[in-house]
C-alpha cells in the first residue's frame, strides 16, 4: 500500500510596488537626514545670542589641532633625521 502524502502549499502574495516606491525615496531622505544633522551640528556649536562658536566647539577644535600638531611633529622628525643620515 502506497502511503498517502498530503502537500500543503503556502503562498504569500504581496504587492512590492510599495516597498519598491520607498526603495525609491531612500536617498532623497538620507540626503534630508544628512543636511538636518548639519544644520542640528552648527546650532549646537554656535551661541544663538552672539553667533559665535560655543566653548565647547573651541576646546574639541582645540584638541583635534593640538593632536594634529603632535602627529605631523612626531612624523615629519623619523623623515627629517633619514635625510640627514642619508646625506653624509
């Protein structure tokens, strides 16, 4: 006797012009997003009274060149004292 096997198939229909239409409109929203957060950036450094920049703005601006200062130092030295040696 032949052993009955019942199939059962699910399907899922769906319209993917939705999700097709929203594929479509992702960048222009993260262009929106990426222009907001610049303009929230600026609002957040900048003293709305006076329009200068913040004190917080000056010591991270502060830092990041003080660190660049520190690398271009300590990186320019190794070149500077190779070229010496290299000379005599």
């Amino acid at each position: 006797m032949l052993a009955q096997t019942l199939l059962l198939y699910i399907g899922v229909l769906s319209n993917i012009a939705k999700i097709k239409s929203m594929e479509m409109e992702l960048p222009s929203l993260n262009d929106e997003r990426s222009r907001t957060n610049e303009r929230l950036e600026k609002t957040a450094i900048t003293d709305s009274l006076t329009s200068l920049s913040s004190r917080r703005h000056f010591d991270s601006a502060l830092i990041k060149e003080l660190q660049l200062a520190t690398n271009q130092r300590t990186g320019f030295r190794p070149k500077r004292d190779t070229l010496i040696v290299q000379i005599y």
